[in-house]
C-alpha cells in the first residue's frame, strides 16, 4: 500500500514537470509557430499518458485490494 503512494507520487511530480514544460513552451517567443504546436502537443500527448497510466494503476490496485480484504 505504501509502494502505491509512493507511485502515485512520483507521477504527480511528473505531470508536474510536463505541465511547467507546457508552460514554458507556452511563453517563449519561439520564431516557429507550427514547431511550438508541434511540442506542445507532444507534451499533452505525454501529460494525458501519464495521467491515464495512474488512473489506470490506482484502478487495478483498488480492485487488487477489495478482492483480498473481501475473499
């Protein structure tokens, strides 16, 4: 249960970083729009990817969980 928090976590962090990364590509005055949309929409490909993979995980655990407490 504690390895699952831990997990969780750490991907809050990253999606942390991906979204400062979103920012920041946001506000830089980049000479090249299309490469900016270009990186902004892999960054959202990646923040949603991330962010499905816990869902997902939390998911799975809570099911894991239920079916051990209730057997």
């Amino acid at each position: 249960m504690m390895l699952l928090f831990v997990f969780a976590l750490v991907v809050f962090l990253k999606n942390l970083k991906v979204l400062a990364q979103i920012y920041i590509n946001n506000t830089q005055a980049y000479h090249n729009a299309s490469y900016r949309k270009e990186v902004r929409n892999k960054l959202l490909i990646r923040f949603t990817l991330i962010n499905g993979g816990t869902i997902l995980t939390l998911v799975i655990a809570y099911f894991i969980i239920t079916i051990y407490v209730f057997q």
